[in-house]
C-alpha cells in the first residue's frame, strides 16, 4: 500500500541521476581527446568522476530529503532534476 506517485517520482529521479551521470561521462569522452596512447589512463579517470558524481548525488538527495519524505526538500529536487532530464525519457 506504498506505493504512490509521490514515492514513485522520489523512486524515478534515482533513475534520473543515473542517467545524468551517464552524460556527464559522453561529454567527458567527447572532450577528453582520446588516443590509442592516453586511453587505458583516461577512461578510467573519466568513469570513476562521473562515478563519484554519481554517488554523491545519490546520496546528497536521499539525505537531504529523507528518502523522500521532506517534501519541500523534495520539491527542491524535483524541480533540479526536471531542468536538467529531457522530457523524452519522463
């Protein structure tokens, strides 16, 4: 009986994260100029940022709401995550 709308939104942006780190990382590769030579370096550098990014994340939003339960903290997010993720994948 937990589940709601309000659950499922705060559930989402957990997705929405994810899916903020996974193009922080293309544009990091698009930029980084990689080569055969600096790639093995690179990478793995460019992953374990957007990693950090994303764990940090994460937990940043699930402290500062509660787990979803402040809700004007929440609205707070909310309101990030809708001017950052595109409407196609909502």
């Amino acid at each position: 009986g937990k589940t709601t709308s309000y659950i499922l939104n705060h559930e989402q942006h957990h997705f929405d994260v994810s899916y903020l780190a996974a193009g922080i990382f293309i544009e990091k590769v698009k930029k980084a100029g990689l080569t055969m030579a600096n790639c093995n370096t690179l990478l793995p550098k460019i992953y374990r940022e957007c990693c950090d990014f994303m764990n940090k994340t994460q937990d940043d939003y699930d402290s500062q709401t509660k787990n979803g339960q402040l809700t004007d903290e929440q609205a707070r997010w909310n309101a990030y995550f809708n001017s950052r993720v595109p409407l196609v994948i909502k």
